[in-house]
C-alpha cells in the first residue's frame, strides 16, 4: 500500500534508518562490550584467587623449609642435635600446636657414642639415618578435641635406604591460622568462594553454597562439574557457564603446597551489571530521540503541508481569474 502522506513518508525515511542505525551500534557495542567485562573479569578473578593462595602457600612454605631442612640431617656428625633445635623452632612457629617426631616400632634409633676414628663422640644422642628429601603430605582440616580448633597435619614419612618407614616427623598447624590472609581480603566477604580439597569436599566457604553429604561437583549443575573438570586439569583458570551471556561464571586456582584449590563464583548478571544498565539506558535514550524526531517532523511538515495547501488553492483560485491577495513570503525557497 503507497503512502500518499508527505509526512509519513519524510517519518519513515527519516526514523527508519535512524532506527536501525541506533540498533545497530547498540547491538554491536553491547556484545563488544560484554566481551570485554567477561575477560576482565577472568583476568581479575585469577589475581585474586593467586593472591588468597599465595596466603596459604607462604605460611605453609615457612614450615616445609624447616621440614626440608631437618631432612638434610639424616647423615653427619649433629645430626641429632639439630634435629632437636628445629622441632624446637616448628613448635614455636605462629600457627604451630605440636611437632612430633615417631619412629616405627623397631626402629628406635641407637644410641651413637663413637666418633670418627673409633673415638666417643661428644653428642652421646641417639641416632637414627633415614633417606633424606622425602615428600610431605598435608592432610584435610580435623576436628582436634584437645584444643577444640580445626586442626591440618604436614606429615613426612622418614624412610630407610631399602624405602622402608621408620618414622614420622609430623607438624599441626590451626587451619584458621592457614585462613587468616584469606579471610581479610574485601571479595571474601562479598563474594561467592571456597576451598576445595582434590575430591571436591568443601574445606571452608563464604557463602550457603554446601549442602549435607554433597561434595562439589557431584551434583546436576552442569557448570560446576565442568569447573571441577577444570580444577583437575589445570593449576589455574576461569571457566564460563551454559547460556549466551553464562548465566555463571568461575575461576579456580591450585595451591603449592596443599592439594586445595581455592574457587570463585559470580553470576553472569552480575558481571554484566554495568553494562545491562548502559544497555536499558541506550535504548531509552534511542527511544527518546526518535520521539523528539517525529515531534520536529510533526512540526516541520506540518507547516510545509499548510504551505503546500494554501499554495494549490491559490492556484486553482487564479486558474479561474480569481487573483484576488497575493500569498505572504515567510521564506526564501
């Protein structure tokens, strides 16, 4: 159907690319955009999670060097001495409830009294050599009734020259101690995160996001059991959920010296805040200049058609000799 209305027809070539244009360039900034705050988010969510378990490293690291120290003492006159000064130093460490060192039954250390040569040594303590550098493992928090604090075990398993335990140097530390760092950062408190241990049980997290008897990961939520995938796969990265924005996202990172990983979750809405606000204000702001244009066509128009009028009539006016007032110029066209 033509449009025989001048000003329907100066509206529709005037709006309709204008129209189109605005949707145009908010469709394509928005989606650049989107891009770009969901890879900043990404970068971001890595330096902090590096940060958090560079907290926990570091407070486990200062133990383990005393750890790899002592195994340095397994071979050499003082061997024993030294390794009563560093149980001494691990139980006065920040942190520390006990260090104890046992040996299996059997292999009780003897007593060394003989020096180089034949001589008696000066030490008169009992030694043992065992196979020094062994790793250590650190163990899931515990509940310790004694101190009635969670409690995490770095045990090291002293081995013989055949691999064979004869004993275990084993240090306690205050899971909350280990936590400390973690805890003051600002996103701990505001945002969705927590730490895993390598089967996926929740160690301690900031928000309800732990049910009874469920580890994370097996569940039906497909985003965390890709993200668990993830976590097993590589020491650090973020992971982005189904949907197209993610209705979630996440980013993970290992730690060093401990078999956890600490986890970071944010919904997709939320990551996208700023933009879905520049978005609805766009939009708002498209529609409203596409009112003000077809107010000034309305006006504009409107007084071209009246001029357009009074023209014709003029015209049919003199086609039949009646000249009567000329028409007044209001312009130069």
């Amino acid at each position: 159907m033509a449009i025989k209305s001048l000003q329907k027809r100066l509206g529709l070539l005037i709006l309709l690319p204008v129209a189109l244009l605005l949707l145009f360039v908010g469709v394509f900034g928005f989606i650049t955009v989107r891009g770009a705050l969901f890879a900043q988010w990404q970068e971001s969510s890595i330096v902090k999670l590096q940060r958090a378990a560079h907290q926990i490293d570091m407070k486990l690291g200062r133990i383990t060097d005393w750890l790899q120290m002592f195994h340095q003492t397994s071979e050499g006159r003082g061997g024993a001495l030294i390794q009563e000064w560093i149980l001494r130093q691990l139980r006065e460490m920040k942190g520390v409830e006990k260090a104890d060192l046992k040996w299996e039954k059997g292999n009780e250390p003897a007593p060394s009294m003989m020096g180089m040569g034949g001589g008696r040594s000066s030490e008169g303590r009992w030694m043992m050599r065992f196979k020094k550098g062994h790793p250590f493992e650190v163990t899931s928090p515990q509940f310790d009734a004694e101190t009635g604090k969670e409690t995490v075990n770095l045990v090291s398993y002293l081995k013989s020259e055949s691999d064979k335990v004869v004993g275990t140097l084993e240090v306690t530390v205050r899971f909350d101690y280990l936590l400390e760092g973690v805890k003051a950062f600002g996103w701990w408190q505001t945002e969705q995160a927590c730490l895993i241990d390598e089967a996926g049980k929740y160690l301690c997290h900031t928000k309800i996001i732990m049910k009874k008897g469920i580890v994370f990961g097996q569940t039906d939520d497909i985003f965390e059991r890709s993200l668990l995938k993830a976590i097993k796969e590589k020491p650090y990265g973020t992971v982005l959920g189904p949907g197209t924005p993610p209705d979630e996202v996440g980013g993970f990172y290992r730690l060093r010296y401990a078999p956890w990983t600490i986890v970071l979750f944010a919904e997709g809405d939320k990551v996208l805040a700023p933009i879905i606000h520049f978005r609805n204000y766009y939009f708002a702001g498209g529609t409203l200049a596409i009112l003000l244009i077809l107010l000034l066509i309305r006006s504009v128009v409107g007084k071209m058609v009246h001029s357009f009028t009074a023209i014709s009539k003029t015209a049919e006016k003199v086609a039949t000799g009646d000249y009567g007032k000329p028409i007044p110029v209001r312009g130069r066209d």
